[in-house]
C-alpha cells in the first residue's frame, strides 16, 4: 500500500470529545470516525486491525472445536417474549417493527435465538456436544456510549454458545473456552488477568471475565500476589472482620447537628470511623432496602441485589425512607421494621462492638450500639465492596487493587435458557433432558481499543505486530534523490513480495511529516531509505516499541533481517 493512495486522514490536533487514550488516538491516526453517539465508521487501518484480531480468534475457536455461524442480527420479539427477556431487557434494546407491525430487536445478543435454532435441530444426545460461533455487530443502546470503541452501542463481538448433556459436558466446554480465550489474548498481545466474575442469580463460580489490565478501564479488579485469587470487585468475597471484644455500654441517644456524613458524625463524637455503622438506601422490586457496613466500607451493589434475590437495585427516593419512618442522613437499624423493610446487614458489622449508628431521627445518632443485642436484620450477608489491603478469601494475604478492561468473558447458564425455551434432548434411556449451556463472548473491537490503551506513548500508537494494520512503513527520506527513492521502491516491493505487510511513504512531504505519523499510527517497524545509509549500503531500521535503530546491510539477507528484527517484538 501507497500512503498516497492510502484513507488514512491524520489529525494535528486531539478531537475535544475524545476521553480516553485509544479514543484519541484513533481518531487522530485516522482509525475511525464517529457516525452517531457510539457508533463509528471503520477506516482501512482499523478493519485491517479488526480482521488481524478476527482471525486470532477464528483459529483459536476452530481448535477448541466449535463451529463458525452467523445468525441474523435482527431478531423476531417472539423468541424474547418466550425466554421473558423482551420486557426485562429494558431501554438497552434497540427494538423496531416491521411494515406489518411485528416487533423486532437489533440483537444485543444471541442467547435466543441460538437456543431456538438448536432445539429444532438437536433430538438426541448422540448431537452434543455442540458448541457454535459467530463474529458480529451487537446492538446495545447504552446508557452511556463512551470511550470511542470501549463504550459503542454497535460493536463487534464473537459470541459462542456451547450446548451439552450435562453439567461434566458443559465443564469441559468452559475450560476449552477459557483455554481458548488465554490464547487469543496472550496471541493479541494483551497484558491481561483472567478473574472470578459475577455470575447473578445463576450464583456459583460460573463465570470468569478477561480483564485487560489499563488505568482507564471501568471494571475494577482484586488480585492476590501470594496465591492466584483474582476477581471482580463486584464478585470478590469477603469473610467477616473480627473485632476486638468488648464489654458491651449501654445504648444511648446522643445529638449530632448538621452532620450528614459519617464522617463528620465521627469527628463531631471523636469517634474512629471503624467504630461507626453507616447506611446506603436503595429502591428495588421488592421495596426498599436499607444496607448497613461498617462507616469506612463501601456497599457492593450487586451483591445487595444477589442477596434479596431482584434483579437490580437504584437509589431510593427520600419519599420511600420518610415512609418507612427514617431519614436520609440519620438512617440506622435500631428499632427498623424488618417485616415492612429489608434490613440487609454487613457480616463484619455484625461482629462490631459500641459503634455510632443513625437513630432514624433528624440530628440523632446513637452510640454503644451492639448488633448482636441492638440490630434486628431481615438479612446478614456479605455485601460490601473489596479494597485494597483485605484479606484474600483463599489465603488472607492482603489483596491488591487495579482498574481493567473487560474483552471477554465466559458464562455458565446451565439449563437458564434450555428450559424457558425447551431446548431438550433425548438421553440415552430415550427420556427428555434439558440442554445444558453455556455463553461466551469476545469484543473484538474493545479489544482493539484496549490493545492502544496499553500500548502507545506520547507520538502515538504502538501496535503489537500480531495485530499491526501493517508491520513495516518503508520512508524514502529525500524524494528529490532519485536513486534512494528508486531503491525504497525496491525494497517496498521486496518485502511485500517476502509476504511482509509493508506500506511505503511516497508522499513528496518533509521527513518529519512522514516520521511523526508513522509514529502516531504505529508500524512496528520503520525502514528509513535515503541517500546517506545507501552510501555505505545499509538501510535504517527503527523499532516502534522500543526506539532502538539499527543499521541493516542491505545484501541478500536483509529481508530475513527485517523478519527476524519483527519476531524479536
Ligand atoms: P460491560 O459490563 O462492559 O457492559 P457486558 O458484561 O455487558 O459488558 P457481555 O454481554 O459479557 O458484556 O459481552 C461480551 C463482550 O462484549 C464483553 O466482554 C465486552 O468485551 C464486549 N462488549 C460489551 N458491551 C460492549 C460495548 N458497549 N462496546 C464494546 N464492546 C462491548
Ligand atoms: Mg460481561
């Protein structure tokens, strides 16, 4: 490819509404372009990318077994009506009629429509295992489209979906997947870290996410140096914290105006935090519910949800608490209807001793609380949020923290979908059995966005070769010298011709122009042609990565240099 001829429209300047380091750059080095919110045009550089990562993870598929499809993204509302997903789905769907007025989504995924594909198709346990796949726009009308392709509402996903006799079947497919997905990320060039994910209501530990390791990612992570323990925050479990004992005081009312927070009730009591309760609220199907952690905690909503078993939970309006006879601010579990609210507790706050706690009354804390004699909870469980320092549930060293990118994730959904929407075989003993399933996904192009985010500097992108749009740019520096410009010629066609994806830089521009977006686009490799090396016979040779130049003599094993200088990335 010529870069005259190539549509790669390069910015001088950071588009105002780019956040995000991959968002920039993209749209600087000429990748993408915005066509709505979230949605974007691929340029030539960046489909080059994406079919680079598409073939990773066609290969790795292929040798795990399962079997290239592709499904329609519009999907009939019939098969969503019938799982129940048409009206949980929520604002997230992208949903359309036809001129008959039928009702259909833009997938957001294909659960559905796979199940419904393989029930009319599998009879016998004689066709499972079976595991299918396709690489697709999904459709997802996000709350927040953000991040250029971190973030889209149309983005590229490989979605699998694995269907078994049983639960031994399904945990052999699972462990393919995630063998499978360890290589594709490993092969993209990826710094990631396979951890414990959220798996809802299904509960277990059926689901793993694969987290790209990035300041910028939205997920956060815990991991453990001394044993392998990595999860979710979301996910991450937490045994109760011993406090010291104590004789227990007696509970008293104490005054505490104009203090909203915690934080500043305990600096007007001179109390430690960790000797207070505090209390978040939230509105759910089920009415509200009132959480209780130790004040310097953090409730983990998704755990809140999983333990009153509802689907998700929203902050609870001041009208909900004033009808259950609290107030924000001054909220606490003394003396709360636990029949009439769910009072869901910390387990670590229930091993706490004489703490500060809301008195359900303007101005009023109480102090010398002791759960165990003073709070009544509709539910004790594990709900607070993973920080830094706690102990590691598998070893109880202290965990770290770090921010990542989901790219992919691998779900087990048993028989969720096989039963809603009778997907059955029959089994050996010719009795009806249901499927047993489980999903996979990739996002191919967050992948490519979380490749940049870890990988650029200040001049640009610099690409792993496994997934350059090309790996080598040949710049002939002085277009006013006839022979070096007639040699980068040369050598262009050569390396093209040795199967090496090579551009050249044939544009009548300074050489500066030509480093700097050879920089900021990010070819692993970059092979200076002019006037002076020729003089001694050898051609410049640059690594993105590493800045590292060197002289390579251009005699007849040059091209191997080139090739060997590449694998050494
Ligand atoms: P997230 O929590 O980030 O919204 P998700 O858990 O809803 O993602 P899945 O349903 O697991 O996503 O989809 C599989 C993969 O598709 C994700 O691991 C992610 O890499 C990718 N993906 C999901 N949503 C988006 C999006 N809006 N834009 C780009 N990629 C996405
Ligand atoms: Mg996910």
């Amino acid at each position: 490819m010529r870069i005259s001829e190539m549509y790669a429209p390069t910015l001088r300047e950071v588009p105002a509404e780019a956040e995000v380091i991959s968002h920039k750059l993209m749209l600087r080095a000429g990748f993408i372009r915005k066509a709505a919110g979230g949605m974007y045009t691929y340029l030539p550089l960046a489909l080059r990318v994406l079919k680079k990562i598409e073939q990773i993870v066609r290969e790795e598929m292929d040798k795990a077994g399962a079997q290239e499809l592709l499904m329609p993204i519009v999907q009939p509302a019939e098969i969503w009506q019938e799982s129940g997903r048409w009206s949980v789905y929520g604002d997230e769907m992208f949903r359309l009629k036809d001129r008959h007025n039928r009702e259909f989504c833009l997938g957001p995924t294909h659960e559905e429509l796979v199940t419904t594909l393989i029930r009319a198709d599998v009879r016998s346990y004689r066709q499972l295992p079976l595991n299918v796949y396709q690489i697709q726009n999904k459709y997802r009308d996000e709350r927040r489209p953000r991040f250029g392709l971190m973030r889209g509402r149309e983005f590229i996903m490989k979605d699998s979906y694995s269907f078994d006799r049983d639960e031994a079947g399904l945990d052999v497919a699972y462990n393919k997947m995630y063998d499978a997905y360890t290589n594709i990320f490993s092969r993209c060039g990826l710094n990631f870290r396979p951890v414990e994910a959220d798996s809802g209501a299904i509960g277990g530990s059926g689901s793993h996410e694969f987290m790209a390791i990035a300041d910028s990612g939205e997920a956060e992570i815990v991991y453990c140096e001394k044993c392998q323990y990595a999860a979710n925050v979301e996910k991450a479990e937490l045994f109760p914290l011993e406090a010291a004992a104590e004789e227990m005081q007696a509970l008293k009312e104490v005054e505490t105006p104009n203090c909203k927070t915690i934080e500043a009730v305990c600096e007007f009591l001179h109390l430690p935090v960790v000797k207070s309760v505090k209390a978040v609220a939230f509105k759910s199907e089920k009415g509200l519910i009132l959480c209780f952690v130790r004040g310097d905690h953090e409730v983990n909503e998704i755990k809140v949800a999983n333990a009153c078993g509802v689907p998700e939970v929203e902050m609870a309006p001041e009208e909900m608490l004033t009808a259950a006879q609290t107030v924000g601010g001054f909220m606490g579990p003394v003396g709360m209807d636990t029949t009439k609210t769910i009072v869901l507790i910390d387990n670590t706050v229930m091993k706490m001793h004489n703490v500060c706690c809301g008195a359900n009354k303007v101005g009023v804390h109480y102090v010398n609380a002791n759960p165990e004699r003073d709070f009544k909870a509709t539910i004790v469980a594990d709900i607070r949020l993973m920080q830094e320092g706690d102990p590691c549930p598998h070893c109880g060293a202290p965990v770290k923290v770090a921010r990542g990118i989901e790219v992919g994730q691998v779900f087990k959904l048993f028989t969720k979908y096989s039963s809603a929407l009778k997907a059955t075989y029959l089994d050996e003993a010719g009795k009806e059995q249901p499927m047993v399933m489980g999903c996979y996904g990739i996002g191919v192009s967050r992948t490519m966005a979380a490749a940049i985010e870890q990988y650029n500097d200040k001049d640009g992108i610099i690409w792993p070769v496994s997934i350059a749009p090309y790996a080598v740019i040949v710049v002939p520096v002085q277009m006013k010298d006839a022979v070096s410009v007639a040699k980068a010629e040369e050598v262009y066609q050569q390396l093209c011709q040795a199967g090496i994806e090579t551009v050249i830089d044939d544009r009548d521009e300074r050489p500066g122009v030509k480093f700097k977006d050879a920089d900021l686009i990010g070819y692993p490799l970059r092979v200076v042609v002019g006037p002076k090396g020729l003089a001694e016979g050898k051609l410049e040779v640059k690594a993105r990565k590493t800045g590292s130049v060197e002289m390579v003599d251009l005699d007849s094993q040059y091209i191997d240099k080139i090739k060997s200088l590449l694998a050494a990335l």
